[in-house]
C-alpha cells in the first residue's frame, strides 16, 4: 500500500508537468527599423546551379536588396559545390578565381550560404551563414555598428579597347593605424540560364551578380599608404573585359577589410556602365 | 514592396548594444569551459579520496579502448572525388578516440580524448580539425540512489522525446554535460531526473535540458508470468537567449501571416509500456510535445515580394505513436512495427541544421541492411510528416534452411510515398562446412525527398544476392559476397562482388569491385554517363585485443546511415587504415 501511493504520487507530479506548456508568455516580435547608415554590407553568396536551395535564397537575397535599399553589394560564388553546368546548361559559372574565393571561404556547412562582411557571428559554427532566415537580421546588426572609411567609386568604360577603369576614392572617417585590405570583385547578372530548384530545373531562371574576375588577391591586397582622416586616397584599377560579357549587365564591387580579423569595413558597388 | 512599420525605437537601441552583448557571451562561454574543467577535476579528487579511504582493500582496475581512422586521400576526377581541401592540398585526414575508465568500488570514472585532424567526418564536404578531452564522466552508487556527473548517454524509452548517444561514422554525439540521479524505491519502480546542457564537438549548446523518468514493473502470474514494464518520460527544453534572438531576428522580416509569438519553454511527454507474456512481447509509446519552435523546409511561407518560398519557422505541437509487437508460433517467429511522426522535430536550437542538436530519436522504420547494394538506398527517419509499418518475419523450415522476409512501408502523412522494400532471405547451412545465403530486394526510395534531387523522383531497384561461405579448415575459410543492382535511375545498374579469405585466427584477406554496368549519370568533366569500376582491396589483422585494417578503397557517393540518421556523402578515393583496441 505504501509503495503504491509512491507510485501515485510519481505519476500525480507527472500529470501536473504535463500542463507546464500553457503558462509562457510569448517573446514580442519587434517590427523592423531601417538603420540610419551609410555603410554598405558586402555579401559573398556561395551558390552554385545544382543547389536545389539556392533559388530560395536568392529570393531572399532580392528580398533584402528592397529591405536594406543601397545598403548591400552582392557577389554570387559559383565554385566547386554543386556548380557543374546541368544538362539544360548553356553556360558554365564556374571560374578559377570562384573556386579559390569559395576555397577561402572554407569549411562551410552547405550551400546555400553566405558571408556577410566576413563575419564570424557567434553560435555559427562556421564563417559562411547557412541558415537564410537569419541573413536579415545578420545585416541589420552590421549596419548599427561603426565602420571606419567611406568609399567613393567612379568608371570610365572605352567600348573600343573593352577596357573599364575604376576609380575608388577611400575616405577614412578617422587616421587609420592598423593595415587594411582592399578587394575588388567584376560580376555580371541578368544571364538567363538553367538552374536546379526542389523537385525540378527552371531553365530560364535569371542569375544575378555572378563574380566574373577578381583585380586583387581572394584576401584583398593590402594598402600600402597611410589612411589619414579626412584625407582621400585614391586606388585605380583596368579590367579588359572578355568578349562575351556584357558590360551593361556589370558591376564592380570593392570592399576594404581589416587585414587583421579579415572582416570587411566598408563595401560599394557601382554599375560598369551607367 | 516592404511593408515594414517603422515603429520601434526601443528595439533600435537594444540592437545597437549587441556586439558587447555578444562579446560578452563569449566570454561566458569561455568561462564555462575553465568552469566544468575545474568540476570535474574536483570532483574526481574528491570521490576518489573518499572511495580509498572507505575502501582501501578493493583495488580499482583501469579499462579502456583506442579507435584511430586514418585517411590518405587520392585525388580521382573520374569518380568526383577532387575539389575537398583533403584531396587538393592536405591528403591525409584522420580520427581518434583514447578512452580511459577507472573503476574503484562503486565509483566509475572516464575519460575521452577526442582528435580530429583534416577529419571529413563531421562535414563530409569539408575538413574539421580540433581536438581535446570529448567527454568525462564519474558515477557512484549509494544503496539505492545513483548519481552521475559529466558528459552523459541515457534515453528514456526508445528515445522519442530523449536520446543522448554517440554514432562516430556521422559525428553525433550528443551527450548531456550535467548530472543524473537515480533512484530506485525498490527493484520493481525507480525515478530518473537529469539536467544539463548538450555537447556540440567540443562546445556546449546554452540551452539547457532538464528530464524525468519513472518506470514500474509489474509482473502477473507465477508459471508462464504476464509481465508490463510501465514508463513515463518527461523532458524540458529551455532555448538558449541567443537561440531566441536568432528566431525573433528571423521572425522580424516575416510578413504577419507567418509570424508567430515564440517561447523559451517547450516540454515532452511520453507514456511507454513494455507487454510479455510467453513468446509474445508488445511496446507501445506515445509522446507528445507541446508548441516548439522548429524549421519547417516544406512550409510555404509568404515574402514580401508577394513570391512564395519554401521554408520557414514554425511553432506547433508535435507527436508520436510507436508501436512494436513480437511473437513465436513454433518455427515462425515475426515482429510487425508502426509508427506516426507529426511536427516532431525537437532540437536544442530552434536554428540547427542536419543531424546537429537531436534532442529526441525517431525509431527507423526499414531493414537495416548490412550487403553492399542492398544497403545503398536507406530512408532517412522523417520527423515532421511519416507514417510507417514494417514487417519482419523469419520462418525456420528444418535446422538447415531459414526464411526471412521483410516488408516496410513509409508515407508522409499526406500519403506521398517515400519508401517501399520487400526483402527476401534464405540462409542454408547443409553442414558445418558450407553455409549459403541468397535472396532478393526490391526498393522504391523517393530520393527527390530524401536526398532533395530534383527529377530524380523514385528510384526503383531489385537487387538480388548470394553470400557463400567455405570452411577449408578449422583455420582457413573463403567467403563470396555477389550482388546486383538492376535500376534505371540515379547513377544506373550495380555489379557488386566480394571475396574474403579468412586465415584464423589473425588475417582476413578481401577484394571487390562495385562497377557501374548500365550507368545513367554522367559525372563532372565527363561527357556521357561511362562505366566505372570501383575497386577496394585490403587486409585485417587481428590480434588478441588488437584489429588492424588497411584498405584501397574507391567508393562511390553514397548514403551513410546509423539507426535511421543517414547523411549523403561524397564518393571516397584512397587509402583507409583503421585501428581498434581493448586497453
């Protein structure tokens, strides 16, 4: 009799836990507030077209490009994961310099990813973001915290010789000690071309920022001047671009990193031909 | 358009604070580590100094185990076994575990050295490096009550609502870094309760697990006893405030229609009992889950664009009913399996991926097969949408001849098939000799789910096989292993053949060849799907507690899956060597 009260009173407590759920108040879900800033977030976008994931995450992508207007510059990675050209493939994304960027982006969980700013965010386990739901709210967080240079760009494109000259005018917003980085990547967007999704291809789906050439190493190439306050400094770079582009389909992204942690400070971007 | 509301300033302020928050959570965080460094060896000098003072008589004895992996990797284009940072610039990857016990009277304690180097383990795209002390653990019993502190496995039930366990070939292990007690009332009725939180690698995920569990026995009858196990489970899941604030981050860009109000708290119910009576053995478990956050990579969710994508957040109840009856009737002897999984998926982290974060394990609900082909397409446990029934049925027509037969099923629960096999085996064993094995499999696999392949659909196969085994002598025996894979999906029909040696009681001498004889998929650089041989040749050596094995493998890309937790991994070229000893 005795060990059967203890037994009711075990399973008494355990019925009384079962009502536990109801009693929480739920966590407010804030609405969203456009930071005021001028920092733009480089996002590095490691994608490939037999990523059956990747189409969701470009739409999310788009979907931060009209959240966060002017505040992002894209560059689309077509390395070595699932990059091969499929049946229905006309052209073939995949470059040498896509292949080493994705390389030094590794590890990584899985593509869709995506490194913003070259962060690493505490609890990823690694650098690239793999989770596209939090790619918004990563941003945000970039934008609401400091930067050091502002980043002015200007092209002057000769139809004749394909050559495109970039004119980027870094303005430190105070005298910089620590060495910085500086990359410059070369996409190239509206290609209509296969591409894998959930259950099917979509074989006219439009792929945007693809990095077509890089004019400085995967890591940036460091700055060898002093970055004094208030004073420009002006770096300048030639790309021929190939026969088979289209420069009115092009951009050119810069963006500065600390050479020390490798985050980026300050991304831009501007369109080869306006 | 976005239709955000520009409204909240309070909130503006709270984001702008958070690069210190987070810097101070990793200080947390590595304050944690110092912290349950310094626990644990406390707490070993302690129980120690007591059990020698109270025991000085009993000597303790020491037991333990070395596991080594070592990988060369050797770049082959041919099978797309190149691009990984192994196969380009490290070629040599590898893992071990060193694991010591000690046992001093009632005191147990242990402790394992966990090394990874340029390891594909647990990303299987990649290489992990790391290394350092992966688990230690002390126990003590005090009459009735016993206590454990440290990384811990335990599970409550068959793991539906808790499983903590380790399955090295898909780096899990999800142990509890916490404490247990146990104690037991008498021998028929004890009570459980742990807490803690769960190891990631060589982290810990801030979450925090706490667990009940109670089980009763009963027994009715004194010559042929009807007998019932009873149990009940409870667990409570708190999410980490960085877990939230990834949900709540998350959730902002949802539009209304999707949003929902998360909670830290989620809790897990289940009722379990054990039926035997004669031959005949029922379990049966309920569980249920109360409204949890999880990611639903099915679910439509609406963008602002007016596009619709597929995944998002969701927060709902969840359930599980399992249930597995056993019996004998003379020569035949069957076991019939069932099982519904709706919105179950339940994760320390709300934000984890893959097999990362399990809190809870699902039963599989297939044939685990061991053969080569047989084994190539296995279902992967669904833990948002299954319903699934197997049967398992092995009849013996005399002492010689055995028939097993095995069927399962599984659906979601909208009735989209994702997984058919019928398995047929005969084993023959004329005398000590010769022993036979033969029969046939036939397997639909929705691999367009499972492996998230689009126009792959259902991939369709019959794969019979033989298994024949030669004893030459009480030392030497010869063993072939032949299968074929007819399909006209995925990478096409498989020739699969295999011919062991065994030289007791030290050697094992083995070769075989997978070759793709009607191949349908055309690999990376090639221009037409072409017939590739994958070859494997290696030799094991055993010893008294000692096994060695070195192998040439090629193996082709390929599911890899422990009870139902199965992963894709990429195809294989090099060498393997393995080590496994008793300390």
């Amino acid at each position: 009799m005795k060990g059967n009260k203890k037994i009711q009173f075990i399973y008494g407590l355990f019925s009384l836990l079962f009502f536990l759920g109801c009693t929480e108040t739920p966590v407010p879900i804030p609405e969203f507030e456009l930071p005021n800033t001028d920092r733009v977030v480089l996002i590095e976008y490691l994608t490939g077209v037999k990523c059956p994931n990747c189409p969701k995450a470009t739409a999310v992508l788009k979907n931060i490009e009209s959240t966060f207007p002017g505040k992002t510059a894209v560059v689309a990675i077509h390395g070595r994961l699932q990059t091969e050209p499929l049946k229905e493939s006309k052209f073939d994304f995949r470059t040498p310099i896509a292949t080493q960027l994705e390389n030094f982006h590794s590890p990584f969980l899985g593509k869709p990813a995506a490194l913003l700013n070259r962060n690493k965010f505490i609890d990823e386990p690694f650098k690239p973001v793999d989770l596209v739901d939090l790619w918004p709210s990563y941003i945000e967080e970039i934008l609401r915290q400091e930067y050091l240079i502002d980043i002015l760009l200007s092209t002057q494109y000769d139809p004749t010789t394909r050559v495109v000259t970039l004119q980027a005018s870094l303005l430190p917003k105070n005298t910089i000690s620590k060495q910085m980085k500086i990359s410059v990547f070369i996409t190239e967007g509206e290609i209509i071309d296969a591409q894998e999704t959930i259950g099917s291809i979509i074989a006219e789906y439009k792929h945007e920022n693809i990095l077509r050439a890089m004019l400085t190493n995967v890591a940036g190439d460091d700055i060898q001047e002093p970055l004094i306050k208030a004073s420009p400094l002006l770096k300048s770079f030639n790309y021929t671009i190939p026969e088979t582009f289209k420069p009115e389909n092009m951009e050119i992204v810069v963006a500065i990193a600390d050479a020390t942690t490798g985050n980026i400070d300050q991304a831009a971007k501007i369109k080869i031909l306006k | 358009m976005v239709d955000y509301k520009v409204s909240n300033k309070v909130f503006g302020k709270c984001v702008t604070q958070k690069v210190k928050m987070r810097q101070d959570k990793m200080k947390v965080k590595a304050f944690d580590k110092r912290k349950y460094k310094a626990s644990f060896w406390l707490l070993l000098v302690f129980l120690l100094a007591q059990n020698l003072y109270s025991q000085e008589k009993d000597r303790g004895y020491l037991t333990g185990s070395l596991d080594v992996n070592a990988n060369v990797f050797i770049k082959d284009s041919s099978i797309n076994a190149f691009g990984l940072p192994q196969y380009e610039r490290q070629f040599f990857g590898g893992e071990s575990w060193l694991n010591l016990q000690y046992n001093i009277g009632t005191l147990t304690a242990g402790i394992r050295y966990d090394m990874f180097i340029n390891s594909n383990l647990r990303n299987p795209n990649d290489s992990y490096s790391d290394q350092g002390i992966g688990r230690w653990y002390m126990k003590k019993s005090f009459d009735k009550l016993d206590i454990q502190a440290g990384y811990i496995y335990d599970q409550i039930g068959s793991g539906i609502i808790y499983r903590s366990y380790e399955t090295r070939p898909l780096f899990i292990d999800n142990s509890l870094l916490g404490a247990s007690v146990n104690y037991k009332f008498s021998d028929r009725f004890n009570i459980k309760g742990f807490a803690g939180k769960q190891k990631d690698a060589f982290d810990i995920y801030q979450g925090t697990i706490k667990g009940l569990n109670s089980e009763l026995y009963n027994s009715f009858g004194e010559e042929n006893p009807l007998t019932l196990l009873t149990g009940i489970g409870f667990i409570h899941k708190t999410i980490s405030d960085d877990a939230m604030e990834r949900v709540v981050n998350s959730l902002k860009s949802y539009l209304p229609v999707d949003r929902f109000g998360p909670v830290y708290n989620s809790y897990a119910y289940s009722l379990y009992n054990t039926l035997s009576y004669k031959a005949v053995t029922w379990y049966v478990e309920g569980a249920l889950k109360s409204r949890d956050i999880f990611y639903n990579p099915d679910a439509q969710k609406l963008e602002p664009s007016g596009a619709s994508t597929f995944g998002k957040y969701e927060f709902k109840r969840g359930s599980v009913l399992y249930s597995s009856l056993s019996f004998s009737l003379g020569n035949l002897s069957m076991t019939l399996e069932g099982k519904r999984t709706e919105n179950f998926s339940f994760r320390i982290d709300p934000n984890l991926r893959l097999l990362r974060g399990y809190i809870s394990y699902i039963p599989p609900m297939n044939r685990q097969n061991t053969y080569r082909l047989p084994a190539r397409y296995a279902p992967f446990t669904q833990e948002l949408s299954e319903q699934a029934f197997q049967i398992d049925a092995k009849y013996r027509w005399s002492k010689k001849f055995q028939t097993n037969l095995n069927v399962s099923a599984i659906n979601t629960l909208q009735n989209v098939k994702l997984y058919r096999e019928i398995y047929f085996e005969n084993t023959f064993k004329p005398n000590t000799n010769w022993n036979f094995t033969f029969g046939v499999q036939n397997v639909q696999y929705n691999q367009n789910i499972y492996e998230q392949k689009p126009d792959a659909g259902i991939v369709k196969t019959i794969v019979p096989f033989t298994d024949i085994l030669y004893k030459i002598s009480n030392k030497k025996s010869i063993r072939w292993e032949a299968q074929y894979m007819s399909t006209q999906q995925d990478f096409g029909s498989w020739l699969y053949s295999l011919i062991e040696v065994g030289l007791a009681p030290s050697w094992i001498f083995e070769t075989s060849i997978m070759y793709n004889v009607d191949p349908k998929r055309t690999l990376v650089g090639a221009i037409k799907p072409e017939k590739i041989l994958y070859p494997t040749l290696g030799v094991t050596y055993s010893k008294d507690v000692n096994r060695l094995q070195i192998k040439y493998v090629k193996q082709v890309e390929g599911i890899v899956c422990s009870g139902g937790i199965c992963r894709l991994e990429p195809a294989f070229s090099g060498v393997r060597f393995t080590l496994s000893s008793q300390l």
